[in-house]
C-alpha cells in the first residue's frame, strides 16, 4: 500500500463513529435470569455518563442511542445538553412496543384497532422525541408475529404494518429518518412480520427515500450471508444502519467480533467498498448487545475496538490486486487478497491513532486502571438500577 494510501486509511478511522446503545450499560440478561451489577445505572442520564467513558477512552464513540420508554426523561432537551456537555450527542431512537401486556398478539399489526392505534401513538412520541434531541433516526422494531398456523391472516396483518409505516413516515421531518429493522424470529415462532431484509427493504422501498433499512448481525437464520445483504442493500442506497453483535445459536447479542471476527471483518470490507463509510451515506454502525456476565463499560470499550480493527483490516484490503485477481478469474489470488489484510496486525496502526489523539493507546487496560469503574460500585447506591424493565 502506498503512503496515500495509507494516508487515507488513517484518515478514514480517525473519522470512524461507532454508536452505543443505552442499554448495554444497564442490567440485562436471558429470558431465565437478569443479573445485576453493581455501580449501573439508575437514570437515563448517567447511561449517558457511561456512553461519555467509553467516548473519552476509545475516542471512537460520540454517539449513544436512546431506548423509550427506557430512557423517558421529563424534558429531553435537557438530556440533549447534559449528552454534550459531556462530549457525546444523542443518536437513534427506539421504539419499544413489545412490552406492554396490550401486545400479547402484537402491536401495529395486532388484529384489535385500538392496540394499533395505542402502538402507533408510541412510535409518532418516538418521532417527536427524536426531534427534541437532535437526533435524525428513528429506528423501529416489531416483535409481531404468530404462534400457530391460522391465528391470523398473513397478508392482512402485512397491511396493517404499511398502514402504520406509513403514519410514522408521514410525520418525519425533513432531515428525519425511518430505520427499519427486521428479526427471523422471537418471541413469534410460526410467522414474524418482518422476518428479513427483503421484507423490511419491500415496506421501505413503498415508503420512500426517508426509510431505510438495519441490519442487525444476530438476526439471520444459519449460515445466512450478511454481506450479500449489506452489499445490495448500499447498491440500492437502502442501508440505513447496523446493530452490530455476535452470535452463534440465535439473537444471541454477544460483543462484537467475540464469536467470528472473520465475518465482522467481510461485513466491514463490504462497508468500506461499497460507500457505507462515506458521511452521506448516513450509515450508523450501532452496538446492539446484552452483557449478562461482563461488566458493562469494559465490554461495550471491547466492542468498539473490535469493530475499528475490522475496519481497519478492510480498509489494507489490496483493492488493485483483488480487483486483477477478479478480473482475470483467479479465484485462489483473490482470496488471498482479502486474507492477506484480515491477517495483518492493525493494533500498532490504531494505538499509533489512539496517542495521536492524545488518547492511551490501549483503551480497555486504561479504563480498567482508573479506578472509575470501582467509583461507579461506591458512588451509584440507592435508586432503582436501569434494565430491561426500568
């Protein structure tokens, strides 16, 4: 690689924003057992303190997404400020309508009209939240779907989708935007309403330009493709985001990189190639994970490590030499293309960006020997600590 070449790698990921999810931070579990830590957070305020920490270590990290009602506050305006004052700034937002006892047969798609509409007055708060912060996406996620064969009319439950997408989508400003995310399964085991990406790109192609699609790594059935997925939908400008996370049996929402970082590096490469790290792309590469046994901070600083050496391996990829290789149909010389930078060893590279920065070079042990995350344990007493259902 030449040296602007290279140049242009460095500036890539001193650029890199890694969005965290507010509710890594707080306690979080599997359907048999929530645990909890001690020093998480009991607001949504100091969920955004811990989403400053790993900002301030990792540098890498300006940005973390609100859950509502998780993170309802009185005045999000304030919340807004307190983020920047801090150094960070509020992204995505949300939804959740998959909680309340009404949903037991779903929420937009749900076949009583009062459910929908009581869902559908959700996602407009969402819309309307989204403005107060800043913020220009709003994401949605349904776990609608059924149990049985013949619980509900298939093809009817998808037209009360669009006629819900199509309410919200009304509502977007004009910089605002609709990020749709689709599930194979859970908690819905016989249909689910958007089970995939071609579902979810259909509902967002009939929507418009302001909805796009997100992806999120652990909700493919086995051996599915991503990158196929994340490839056609940036040709098709229609990739709005990523929940980025690891898995090996279903949704499992392990750290990033932790179960197979050779995937998160292809992912990676098809983002680099194909524009989605371009800032008009508006593509946002958000942490989706649950950390049952891992203390919070420390994981979720692991987590964006792990994705900027997976781009950073995808940005040494050779593109002359695999590009020769493709063309000349040599498929063992193209391959080695790609090995060739997932083999390479970008730890000195970003360590070199980290001191640059003026940052420690090793984010992880720098948090850990701070001590803050012993002042957290002695400090955040009292209250009710921040969860699944808090």
């Amino acid at each position: 690689m030449t040296e602007p070449e290279l140049a242009a790698v460095r500036d890539t990921l001193r650029t890199q924003t890694i969005e965290t999810p507010s509710w890594a931070y707080g306690n979080s579990g599997t359907r048999f057992k929530v645990f909890t830590q001690q020093g998480v957070p009991r607001t949504p305020f100091e969920k955004v303190e811990d989403a400053a920490q790993v900002h301030a270590y990792t540098g890498a990290a300006p940005v973390v997404s609100l859950h509502i009602p998780w993170d309802r506050v009185a005045d999000y305006g304030e919340l807004a400020a307190y983020a920047r004052s801090l150094g960070v700034r509020i992204g995505m937002v949300n939804a959740n309508v998959f909680q309340d006892d009404a949903y037991r047969l779903g929420s937009v798609a749900n076949p009583d009209p009062a459910v929908r509409r009581r869902a559908v007055a959700h996602l407009l708060e969402c819309v309307e939240i989204t403005a107060a912060t800043g913020s220009q996406e709003v994401k949605l996620w349904f776990a609608d779907g059924t149990n049985y064969p013949g619980q509900d009319d298939i093809a009817d439950r998808q037209g009360r989708v669009a006629e819900a997408l199509e309410t919200v989508y009304a509502r977007l400003g004009a910089e605002q935007r609709l990020i749709l995310e689709y599930k194979l399964f859970e908690p819905s085991f016989y249909t689910t309403d958007i089970p995939d990406w071609g579902t979810a790109y259909a509902h967002c192609t009939r929507l418009g330009p302001k909805a796009q699609v997100c992806v999120d790594t652990g909700h493919h059935a086995p051996g599915t493709n991503i990158e196929f997925i994340v490839a056609l939908l940036l040709r098709e400008g229609k990739l709005g985001a990523f929940d980025l996370n690891s898995r090996f049996y279903a949704d499992d929402d392990l750290m990033a990189g932790a179960a197979d970082p050779f995937q998160l590096f292809r992912l990676m490469y098809e983002a680099t190639r194909n524009g989605g790290l371009d800032p008009s792309r508006r593509v946002r590469f958000m942490l989706d994970q649950c950390h049952n046994i891992e203390p919070k901070i420390p994981a979720v600083i692991r987590s964006v490590m792990n994705v900027q050496e997976a781009t950073a391996k995808a940005l040494l990829v050779d593109a002359d030499a695999l590009g020769a290789a493709q063309r000349e149909g040599d498929v063992l010389a193209a391959n080695a293309a790609l090995m060739d930078a997932y083999n390479t060893d970008v730890r000195p590279l970003l360590a070199d960006l980290r001191r640059e920065a003026g940052l420690d070079p090793d984010p992880l042990r720098a948090y850990l020997a701070s001590g803050h995350q012993e002042h957290l344990a002695t400090h955040r007493t009292g209250g009710r600590q921040s969860g699944w259902d808090a």
